[in-house]
C-alpha cells in the first residue's frame, strides 16, 4: 500500500470489494448447495421456482465476475474495468428483485404450516447457520443495490489524474444505472400488481385504469364535519375518490382530472380541499392523519395539476409553487 493517505483509502476499498464478493459467492453457494437442493424434494416445481427465482442464473455469473475481480492484483481501475465489462450481465437481478416479494410471501405461507417450518429450522440447525432462510434470500436484493455505493468510495478519492480515472467514472456510471434500472422495475412492478388488484375491488367505475398512468398516491381520508371516510387514489392523470365498503371493495364516487383540479390547503392543521375548477359542488374537504401526509398529498397533487396543464408552466414557475408547501 503506498504512503499516499488517499491511495491507501482506496486500497481498503477495493479490499472491501474484494472481501464482500468472496462472502457473497459462498452465501450464494449456500442457498443454491444446501438450500435448494433439499428444499426441491420437499415442495411443488412452480414453488421451488417462485422460492427462489433465478438464483441459480445470478450464482454462476457472480462465481465469474469474482474470478475476474481477483484477476485485477487490487488494481482500481482493473476493478473498475471489470464492472463495465460486465456490467449488461446484471440484468438478471431484475428478474430477480421483481421476484422477490413473491418468494417472502411464500416463504411466510410456508413457515404457517408446522411440519415445513420445522423442516426448514432444522435444516438451518443442521448447516450451523445463524440467518434463516429468507435472509439468505435477501441477499442478492442487498448486493446489486451496494455496487454503485462502493464504486463510488473509489471514485470520490482516487486522484483525477490517474490513468485509466474515466473508467472508473464510467464503472460508477453503469452501476449507478443498475441499481436505478431495478429499483424502476420493482416500481412498475408494483404498480402493475396493484392496477391487477384495483381492477377487481372497483365498483361503478366506468374506464379502464390503465389510461389513468401510474398510480401516485392512495390513502384514506376523513370528510370534513363527518364521519365519513374516503379512500382517494391519484393517478397521473385523474384523482378518484372512493368510499371503502365493509367488503374491502371501493364504490366509486367521483373523478377529477389533474388537469381541471383545484387545491386549498386550509388553515386548519391537517386539512385540505379539492374541487372541479367550473364546478364548486362537490368541494371536498379531506382531513390528514398527520402533517406528513397532509404535505404530501398536497405536493404530488399540485405536480401533477402543473404537469396537466394545458399550457406549458416555466420550470421556474412549477419550482416556486411546489416550493409553496
């Protein structure tokens, strides 16, 4: 390690690397070795697949990268090489990570039954492992998100006039956009799944979700001078307004589109008001549960009345209203 104080910081973190990779790989192993293995002879095909996803797929290609890792003699910008090589290869954590609620929900199922959850505790018994099952499980979703973070350690303290310092910027870039490219996918994934879920549980509604865009925000909301509650939904486009029924189904009740939307916070702590900008009745005024969530709804709705208005509102101009919280 050279005396360079800098240099030296750098080291460590490509030793972190390094170290964490190693660990990583031998946890993958585990569950790929001595989890699903025995855990195949026990449950269905199709729950062994939802259990653990594409496990197999991301255990050989980290085996290969951690080969290629210890190829670089702790070399940086070697390290770094690496990343951006490989870097279209992560693309299977995708898979992967929009898989994963699946395989906690079935872990959960599982462990209800007795004689499963026996056999999964005694099986970790048997391994002498500390962490259950679905820790292990968790891993992968852990790892792909802390590439980029390590990555950067490296970029922020290597000296800019290192040769070969564009690809280690390039590497942070492509990991960066990894992590970003999963985290978007689990998003839309979600947001589908709960499209699936709305599409059954409304009633009276006339149109299709799916033209509404992405879902923003839902939550459930008390009636000015009432006792009345409505669960609200605000989508891209349009803001629903729902009464939630005893069944767990929503009748609904009205729609305003974002772009005829109107929106009064009121002087009283954690109320708001909405209404049809032609039209004063109905005007609806909802009460918070707490002042977080009052500030939120009111700062996504007044983003989306601006990114539906007719005109084209000046970024300074959005800025400065959306400021105005």
């Amino acid at each position: 390690t050279s005396a360079n104080p800098k240099l030296s910081y750098v080291d460590r973190v490509v030793l972190e690397i390094l170290d964490t990779e190693r660990m990583y790989v031998r946890h993958l192993k585990s569950i790929v070795e001595d989890y699903l293995r025995a855990i195949s002879q026990r449950l269905p095909n199709d729950d062994v697949n939802t259990l653990f996803g594409n496990i197999k797929e991301i255990y050989k290609f980290n085996s290969e990268l951690l080969e290629e890792l210890e190829d670089c003699s702790n070399d940086p910008v070697a390290i770094a090489e690496c990343f951006v090589e490989k870097s279209g290869g992560f693309e299977i954590y995708t898979q992967y990570c929009t898989n994963f609620p699946s395989s906690m929900e079935l872990l959960t199922k599982c462990m209800r039954t007795k004689s499963t959850a026996k056999f999964f505790r005694d099986h970790q018994a048997a391994l002498k492992h500390n962490l259950p099952l679905g820790s292990f499980l968790l891993k992968p979703v852990q790892r792909i998100l802390k590439y980029h973070l390590l990555l950067q350690e490296i970029e922020k303290r290597l000296d800019k006039s290192t040769d070969g310092y564009e690809v280690v910027q390039d590497a942070l870039s492509a990991m960066h956009g990894v992590a970003w490219h999963i985290n978007e996918m689990k998003r839309k994934h979600e947001h589908a799944i709960r499209i699936q879920e709305l599409r059954g549980l409304l009633i009276n509604l006339k149109q299709d979700l799916s033209i509404l865009g992405d879902l923003a925000l839902e939550g459930s909301f008390r009636l000015h001078r009432t006792r009345k509650e409505r669960a609200l939904f605000l989508f891209d486009s349009s803001l629903l307004i729902t009464k939630k029924r005893d069944d767990g189904m929503f009748l609904f009740k009205n729609e305003i589109k974002c772009r005829n939307l109107m929106i009064l916070e009121q002087p009283r702590e954690l109320e708001f008001c909405v209404w049809h900008y032609k039209n004063e009745k109905p005007r609806y005024t909802f009460q918070a549960k707490t002042q977080e969530e009052k500030s939120q709804w009111i700062h996504h709705i007044k983003r989306l009345i601006l990114e539906n208005h007719p005109s084209t509102v000046p970024d300074k101009a959005k800025n400065i209203i959306l400021e105005m919280d």
